[in-house]
C-alpha cells in the first residue's frame, strides 16, 4: 500500500509538469500567434517561476498544517481550472496572469508529493521513493511533446492547452482510491498522526528552519542546478526550431527524449544511493559528483550539429539534475523534524523557482539582441559546477538541532 501511494503520489507530479509544460511545447506557434517576442516569453516562463517560488514555500507550511491528502487535493483542483483558462488567452498580458495563477495554485504539489514519500515508506526505501517521485515530472514533460504537438496538428494550440488540462480528472480517483485506507489516513492527516511514531518531533520556527545550514546547502546546489532542468523544458522547442529549423509539429518527435533520461537517473541514483546509505542516511558523495559532471555537459550544446546531437546532449543535462535533485531532496528531508518536511520540500522548490525567475528572461534577452542560444546553454551548464561544490565541500550537523527555547516568566 506504501508504494502505492507513492505512485499516485508521483503521478501527481505528472500532472503538475502536463500542466506547465505544454506551453513551452506549443511556444513557437503560442508566441507567434499572440505576438510575443523572445523576451517576453521569458518573461511569461518566470512568472511562473516567481509566482512558484512565493506560493511553494507557504503550501508546504500550509501542508504541513493540513496534512499531504487534503492539500494535494485542493492543489490538484486549482491548478487544473487554471491550466483550462490557458485555452482562452487572448493576449500578453492576460498569459502572463495566468502562468502567476497557475504557479500559485501548483505550490503544494511538490511539497504534499515529497511529504507522502517521507510519510508512508520506511527509512531504507525513502531514496528510492524520491526517485520514483522525480520521475513523475519527466514522465509528464516526455507525454506532453508528441502529444500536444499531436492535437496541435489535429485542432490548433488552444484545444492542446484545453485536452491536456484534464490530466487532473484522471489523477482524482486514484487519489481518492489509495488514501482512503484508515492506515495510509493515520500517516497523512496531521489529526491522527499520533498514530505516526515519526510526528513525535517540535515543530521548529520558521526563520530557524529557513536560516539552518542544512537547507542553505541544499539551496545553494538546486539553486545552481535548476537551469539545466528549465533549458529543455522551457526552450527546448523554440532551441530546435531556431537553431535547426525544426517545425513546430516535429519537435515533440524529439523532445521526449531529455525527459525519459531524467526518468532512468532519477530511478538509478534513487537505488544506487539506497544501496549505498550509510548508518546517518547521508548519500554518498561519489554519486553527487556523478550527477554534476551530467549536468555540465549542457555547457558543449553549441557544439552539436544535428536535432539528434542536441536532444541527447539535453537529455544527458537532465540526467544530471535528475541526479542531483534525488540525492540532495533525500538527505534534506532525511535530517528535517517530520512536521517540517513539506516546508523544506517547498523551500528546495522556490529556490529552483528564483533561479528560472532569473535566468530565462535572460535567456529571452539575448535571444532577441545578439541572437541563437548558444551563449545561454553554455553559461547554463558551467553555472551548475559551483553550487554542487558548495553542498560537496560543506559538512552541516547529520540531523536538524533546533535551538533551545527559552521558557516565559510565569
């Protein structure tokens, strides 16, 4: 039953990315129809991002409060409405809106998903269930490119948005199926967790948890790591037709591949950091370097020649971050007091949201005044390398100390 939950857990996150993820695969023609330019469709990828990185961190405190099953069932609501209304756009301004909408109404999904993980499986399969977690956003980025490009051919753009926003209706019994168990409700619903032996832990502050040196060290490596995630999703069509000449209906013929490399790492160091788990759950080192040394190799992009070269010099950057985002979400969320989990979950999350908020209108930029992308992707890649030094070199405490409180004078 723990793993089950898992899974729908992570197709939660299949969902969330289906919802994202389709305008970036329809952007040539989005952009071009409503007359945007390169940058202010880096513009309309960061307000999603900026809207992510306020709503995320909240919705895990928030979830925390109202526990993983009620939450992401709201969540999961919300952002299917919003991601329906993208079919109506009619405009710059009004997308731009509705990409806040959407990155608002997302914010618990990562945060309720990686809390359900760290809530019903064991402590020595918890790697492998953040693997498995991870998955559910590549899946979801993998599906959305043939088959939007596919209703795309059949109806148009908007009638993609609108199809691909019922992802969610599918998602709801399955949800509604694996909690309803009195036992899987004892683990996610804060109102009977006593039945949980874990949820025992203080709750600590929330500056104290925000300022501690076990989440700035996780901050700093998926704060760096982020745009090597983003590039494929967010560019990744508009790269091939700018770059290749790609036409907007053939680009999901290759776009499925970045997403179905994250899967395979993100299942492969899950196991592999599960197999290696030392006695204080730290992953080894090894495995993290590994996966930043993928994540560079977005740096030579400019080098390849071919729509094929691209893709796979893409999908071995998204192998990396896939990695990296498994390991370092495990070992956060093995040393956080177990009230806390979806708040820290959701701080991973809006630290990855300030560094696309900041690096695709750049990208845009540059599109738009010196032209091509091959200055964007390099940068990109190269700037991975310094935030995974920062978590390789820093030895925060193994578990999270919260400091003493000083009782009140009666």
């Amino acid at each position: 039953m723990a793993w089950m939950v898992t899974a729908v857990a992570t197709f939660t996150m299949t969902v969330s990315f289906v919802d994202r993820a389709s305008l970036s695969v329809l952007a040539v023609e989005v952009t071009k129809d409503l007359g945007m330019s390169k940058q202010q469709y880096g513009w309309v990828v960061a307000a999603f991002s900026i809207a992510y990185l306020f709503g995320t961190p909240l919705a895990g405190w928030w979830i925390d409060f109202a526990g993983a099953r009620r939450g992401l069932l709201i969540s999961v609501l919300g952002w299917s409405v919003v991601a329906a209304l993208h079919a109506l756009v009619p405009g710059f301004l009004v997308l731009l809106a509705l990409r806040i909408a959407l990155g608002l109404a997302e914010g618990p999904g990562f945060p309720g998903a990686a809390k359900t993980v760290q809530q019903v499986l064991p402590p020595s399969d918890r790697e492998r269930g953040f693997g498995l977690l991870f998955t559910g956003s590549a899946v979801g980025t993998m599906i959305v490119p043939p088959f939007a490009t596919w209703m795309f051919r059949l109806a148009g753009w908007r009638v993609a948005l609108l199809v691909t926003s019922v992802a969610g209706l599918i998602w709801l019994p399955l949800w509604f199926a694996v909690t309803r168990p009195a036992a899987v409700r004892a683990r996610l619903d804060p109102d009977t967790a006593a039945a949980n032996p874990d949820s025992v832990e203080p709750r600590p502050r929330f500056f104290e948890l925000v300022l501690d040196p076990l989440l700035l060290r996780a901050l700093a490596v998926i704060f760096t790591v982020g745009p090597i995630f983003n590039f494929p999703l967010s560019w990744g069509s508009i790269y091939l037709n700018a770059t290749f000449h790609t036409a907007q209906a053939d680009v999901g013929g290759y776009l499925w591949l970045p997403p179905l490399a994250f899967d395979s790492a993100a299942l492969l160091f899950g196991h592999l950091a599960a197999r290696q788990r030392r006695a204080d759950g730290v992953p080894a080192r090894g495995l993290v370097a590994i996966g930043l040394a993928l994540c560079a190799a977005l740096a030579v992009l400019p080098l390849t020649t071919t729509p094929w070269q691209a893709t796979f010099d893409m999908a071995l950057g998204m192998a990396g971050s896939a990695a990296v985002y498994t390991l370092v979400t495990a070992d956060l969320l093995a040393r956080m007091p177990s009230g806390s989990t979806s708040f820290a979950a959701g701080i991973l999350a809006g630290g990855q949201a300030v560094a696309l908020f900041l690096i695709n209108p750049a990208i845009g930029f540059v599109a738009d005044h010196v032209g091509g992308y091959s200055a964007q992707a390099t940068f990109c890649g190269l700037w991975s390398i310094p935030g995974g030094l920062v978590w390789l070199a820093m030895r925060p405490a193994t578990r999270f100390v919260p400091r003493a409180r000083v009782p009140s004078a009666a």
